[in-house]
C-alpha cells in the first residue's frame, strides 16, 4: 500500500515538472468504473423482494456489501467507498415519505450497516434500497432492474392469546370423553396474522399446527391415555415470529370404557352356549368343552377348550364390533400344538375375514401369531405348545395403523391398513375361506373381548398380566428340630450340619456393659440370618419351591466376606435329574454373581450365563438383594442386584425345563454330588410363581413382601 501511494506521489510530481509518465497518461484516457451492491439483508430477515414483504419483530438493522471493480484500483482512483440507504412507505394519507443514510467510508468489499430508528411506523410495508458511491461516480440502485426494492414490516405487538375448545373434552367438565378415544381441540387467536400454533399435553406430546390461512383456526386430534385431569398449553405465532401468552385449557377425561363385546368363557360344562358379559350371547359348536384350565395369576376361573375338529367353534349372528372404525380384539389362548395354523377369532364378510387373531404356522418356517386386517398381516411372538399367551390385534383409523400385542409387548411391525367394515357372523375358533370355514382351533381360548376405542399401552400390559403367586418366604429368623419355618405356615427348610441360624443379640453398650466386650454383630435382615460354613452347611427343601418350566421368580440376600472370597459358591439352586435347572452363585475370578441356566437337563448341556458386577459382600458390605425373574412369556431370563439389572444380566431363553429336585440353599449339583458349599450368610429366600415386573424387584429382600397389586 505505502509503496503504491509512494509511486503515485512520483507520478503527480512527474507530471508538476512537465515530464509525461505512460502510466498517468494510460489513466487520463481511462473511465472510472461504477462500484456495486449485494448481499442485501434485513436483520432479523433477509431482503424480500416478492409479493410477500418480511415481517420482522424488532427494528432491523439494514446490510449491504459494497465491492469496486479491480481495474479502478489499478489506475490509481480511490478506493474507499460510502453507502446510501433509502426507505420509503406511505402514510396513513396515502403521503409518500422517505428517509435517507449514508454511511462512512470504508475499503472495498465490506459489509456496511445502518440501524432503523424507532419511529418507523409498524403494521406498514417499508421498501428500501442502496446504491454505493466511490468519490467519483454512484451504482445503481439496487432496486433497479434486474433488482428490486426490498421490503419488510415491523410488527411491534404480540398475537393475542389463542381461544381452545373441544367437543368431546369441554373446559372444565367431569367427566367427558374417556381413555382411549380421540378427541378434537381447535386452537383460535383473535389475531389476523398468526401463521402457527404450538401446543403441549403437559406430561404428554407437544408439537405445532399451522392453520389453512394466516389468521385462521387450526384443529389437532389427541387420545388421553389415563383418566384424571389434563392441561393443553397453547401459544399462538405470527408471521414475525412474536409468541403470544399461554392458554391453559384443562380437561378431565373419564376412565377407560368397557369392551363391546366380551365372553369370558368360563361357562358351567355342557354349556350350549357362551353368556356375554356384553354384547351377544355366542352359540358353542360340538367341539366346545366348557370348565377348561386357566392361565395361572390371570384373572380367569376358567377357559373354553376347542378340540380342533370342524366343530370346534363359538359364534355370533352380529359382529362383536364395528370394524370401519378404531377397534381392538383379544383374548387368553392356549394352542394345543404349533404345528398347524388356526384361527383365535375372526369377523365374517360375504365372501371371507374382515380380520383374524390366529396362529401361522408356515410348512418350511417357525410358528408366530398373527393379526389381519383386509389385506395386510402382522406377524410375531413364538407359540409353544401348552404355553399361554395374551393376543391383542388394534386398528387405529387416526393413524391407519395395524398392530399386534403378544404377552402386552408390541411384535412385529405395525402396518398401514384400511378399515374394513362387516356385517357378518362373529367367529371364534375358525375364519370363513373361499371354500367355508377352515384353520379351526385346537386348545385352549378365555377371555375374547372386542373394544371400539384405542386400548392404550398401559391397558394392554394389565390385560396380559399374570400376577405372581408367592410360593414362600423364609427369614431364617428361627430354627426348631433343625428345621427353620417359612414365614406363612408352608414347608420349613432343613438345616444340614455346618447351618445355623444367627439371632441378633440383646443390645448392649462395650464401654458401660462389662459382659459386652465387643460392638454386637446384627443379622442381615430382620432378627436373624442363615450362616453357612463354606463345607457342608446348606438347607434344603424336600420338594422343588418353583416351576422351571414356566415363570418364576426367586429373591434372597447373601453376603460373603472379602478374605473367604475365593472360589465360586452358590448361593439357590434347584436340580434336575442330572443338572441344576438353575444355579446362583458368586465367581470370584469374575468380580460377579452369576445365574446359569442348562438349556436341557442333561450334564454338560449348553449355558445360558447372566451376570451382575458386585463385590462378594455388597456395595455397603452389608450384603447384596439378589433376584432371579424368568418370564416365560417372552422368553427373558434376568439377574437383579439391590433391584437392579443391566444388558449384561438379561438374556434370551427360549424355553426353560421344569425340574424335580428339591430347593437348595448354599450348594450345588456337580457331577459327583454336591459342591460349591457357601461360606457366608444368607437371608430372605423368596419365591413366587410367575414373573415380577421390575419396578416390584426392587421390593424384595425384606421381611414383607412386595406389593403385587
């Protein structure tokens, strides 16, 4: 720069001293080239030059890039430049009024800026445009073509709070509507510029809605998924971005309403026909036998057992739901085998099904469950023969979407499908073919129910629940004849030598009591533990506590010093004839209390191995609360620790062996006997029936049980 104005400077003095430079005279003969605009913002906003100004919600700071050709640079004109804004807008009287900047000079291609003074009117379409000017010569307007005028308007008020109502859920009533049916909430602002609404169900979804014309309402569909109060929050948005306040609009949606159509099916035997705790009575063909088995912990005294036979079914003159609109139908099945499709239920039309709970059973492929609606299917879960399970196929017409509930989790792949309205017969066991009825079901079914709502996910997990029976509770608080009892009056177990039952001692005080020479050891739980002397010391009951086979639960704390930590030591098992079906135990090698289950009662079978990282003596060293849940309905197998399990410590188990050896408490079958004798303590066995959930785990480990409600 400095040797360029120093060359200059040479240049004029040349010129002064009458000597002609080629360079000065190149330059005389050239013309000054005219700077340039671009880049052209309004901030918040950018340059709108269309048919739609932009609406900005504070006074804009206007931008412009000024640039000079390089060949002006070169013949040695000025290089700074200046920026002139314009806005311009008509008043109230159809006046036209303007206003002007300029800006200071700067180098070349720099970004020059003016801030809009506060008295620009608001609600009004303000254009404006720039040129640049060099110190010789001006551009054009940018608003000269090919250009033009920018423009905007300032929106200095907020939209006014936007008016909610809803037909199904009016403001404020008990009780409308209900859980699992749609409703419809139309969002209102008096403001003629609001573009967009955004919305929250507090504690449930949020999202936004634009309404069809600026100005205009905008209606958004929502099902509760509970009863009891409901707030809707809603701000209204307009075209420049300001928000309006909230309107809280709340509701109360009422309880969940009863199926259409329900048949329990636990009519007396010899029974004709099935009762409707709802809709219509269903006549039972030859192949029904009444007074069948229940699935345990279900809220079932009993079921319908359909042979499989062309007699084998129950069905209806009316359909058990109106299938054009949102439905749900399920029901309690026991397949008597997996080797052939058959149908749960299924809707008539003239010339098949409008849908089908059934079990595929493909000739090169594995048995699944299936929900069909029309033409689409959804398929998945893994029948077992003899082995319940809890079907609900769902049609949601505000979604168009299929789905299917195995055991209360969602399988396979929810599907779009159209509804498919029907007037026919209701079917359970059998669906009408081409040819007539056919895939009739061999086994068990309870408990068909047709719903004309959503049935919400908490609803379906409760229908496929089995509660789980408590089976027994030992707190190892006493011991008489050898023998400590169970808590409710059921088997005690026996003591082996090397068991004994700690009691807490009488409280005491080392530095006052001079019979109190040390601070008193207190059990693990309650007034008394298990001791085990790492040897021979176990109890045993004379019978298996829990069936292997289907689902079960099982809770105990133990606790294993650091120092005696040294070799792996089970804490339950319960043996087969020639393996453990089951076997918890601590591994030191691996920091970890495992669970390994065989998957056949056969000695060195294959090992499903779950495990929780622990210290031998709990986080606290007063032990850890250990628990086992196998549920067989979906095939899991889980390790808790202190009422909590990970990735690690769950795993698949397709299917799980029922065993007939007695429960053990500080041993394990090994193959010459029994080995891995505890050294430790142990106390709170429990044992249930069926599979805990997991917020119930975290229950176990004391001397109540677990609230199952």
């Amino acid at each position: 720069m400095r040797k360029r104005r120093a060359l200059l400077g040479s240049c004029l003095a040349a010129l002064v001293a009458g000597t002609v430079v080629p360079s000065t005279a190149y330059a005389a003969e050239q013309v000054n080239l005219p700077p340039a605009v671009q880049d052209l913002q309004a901030q918040p906003g950018g340059c709108a030059s269309g048919d739609e100004p932009e609406y900005v919600r504070s006074f804009p700071v206007l931008k412009a890039r000024l640039t000079d050709p390089v060949e002006d640079d070169r013949i040695g004109y000025p290089e700074q430049l200046t920026a002139e804004f314009e806005i311009w807008w008509s008043d109230p009287d159809g006046i036209e009024q303007r206003r002007s900047w300029t800006t200071s000079p700067t180098y070349v291609d720099r970004v020059h800026s003016i801030t809009l003074p506060s008295d620009i009117p608001s609600e009004t379409v303000i254009s404006w445009h720039v040129r640049a000017n060099d110190g010789v010569a001006y551009s054009p307007w940018s608003s000269e073509a090919p250009g033009a005028a920018c423009r905007f308007v300032y929106d200095g008020e907020s939209p006014a709070a936007p008016v909610v109502s809803s037909p199904e859920y009016p403001a404020e009533t008990y009780w409308a509507g209900g859980v699992g049916i749609y409703g419809s909430f139309t969002m209102d602002s008096p403001s003629t510029d609001v573009v967009e609404y955004r919305y929250t169900f507090l504690g449930g979804p949020s999202g936004t809605v634009r309404p069809a014309e600026t100005g205009g309402p905008a209606t958004i569909r929502y099902v509760p998924l509970s009863r009891g109060p409901k707030t809707l929050s809603v701000q209204a948005l307009d075209r420049a971005g300001r928000m309006s306040m909230p309107t809280n609009y709340t509701f109360h949606p009422n309880a969940a309403s009863a199926p259409v159509s329900r048949w329990k099916l636990d009519d007396e035997a010899g029974s004709a026909t099935a009762a409707a705790e709802a809709g219509e009575a269903a006549r039972a063909g030859r192949g029904v036998t009444f007074g069948g088995p229940a699935p345990s912990g279900a809220p079932l005294s009993s079921t319908a057992t359909l042979d499989g036979s062309r007699h084998a079914f129950l069905t209806t003159d009316s359909p058990a739901v109106d299938s054009g609109g949102t439905f749900a139908v399920g029901a309690w099945v026991r397949p008597a085998r997996d080797d052939r499709s058959m149908t749960v239920l299924s809707q008539d039309t003239a010339s098949g099904a409008a849908y089908a709970l059934a079990l595929e059973a493909p000739r090169n492929a594995s048995a699944s469950y299936s929900f069909t609606l029309g033409d689409k299917k959804i398929t998945g879960g893994t029948p077992e023969a003899g082995e319940w399970a809890y079907l609900l196929g769902l049609y949601d017409t505000e979604t168009g979407y299929a789905q299917l509930f195995v055991n209360g989790h969602e399988v396979g792949t929810k599907t779009e499908a159209a509804p498919v309205r029907a007037d026919g017969a209701f079917q359970i066991g059998r669906i009408l073919g081409p040819h007539g009825y056919r895939q009739r079901w061999h086994g068990e079914i309870g408990d068909v129910r047709a719903y004309d709502r959503l049935v919400v996910p908490s609803e379906v997990t409760e229908l496929a629940r089995r509660k789980p029976r408590l089976l027994g509770h030992w707190s190892f608080s006493t011991a008489d004849d050898g023998t400590t009892p169970e808590n409710g009056g059921g088997a005690s177990l026996r003591l082996a030598p090397g068991a004994s039952i700690y009691r807490a001692p009488d409280f005491c005080i080392p530095d006052v009591d001079p019979d109190c020479p040390t601070w008193p050891r207190y059990p693990l739980v309650g007034d008394g533990h298990l001791e085990l002397d790492g040897e021979s010391g176990h109890v045993a009951l004379d019978t298996p506590v829990v069936d292997t086979g289907d689902s079960f639960t099982l809770g105990v704390v133990a606790r294993i010093e650091q120092d005696d930590a040294t070799r792996p030591m089970t804490v339950l098992s319960q043996a087969g004839e020639h393996t453990d079906a089951f076997k918890l135990r601590y591994d030191p090698a691996q920091y970890a209390w495992q669970l390994i289950m065989p998957e056949r009662d056969e000695a060195g079978a294959p090992e499903t191995v779950v495990a929780q990282v622990e210290m031998p003596d709990g986080a606290n060293g007063d032990g850890t609360r250990l628990a086992v849940v196998y549920d067989d309905a979906t095939d899991t197998v889980k390790l808790f620790a202190d009422g909590y399990t990970n990735a690690d410590a769950t795993a698949h188990l397709r299917n799980g062996w029922t065993s007939s050896g007695p429960l053990q408490v500080g041993r394990a079958r090994t193959a010459d006997g029994f080995g891995e004798y505890l050294k430790g303590q142990v106390d709170e066995v429990q044992a249930y029936a069926g599979a805990l959930r997991d917020d119930d785990v975290i229950g176990l480990g004391w001397e109540t049980d677990p609230c199952l409600c």
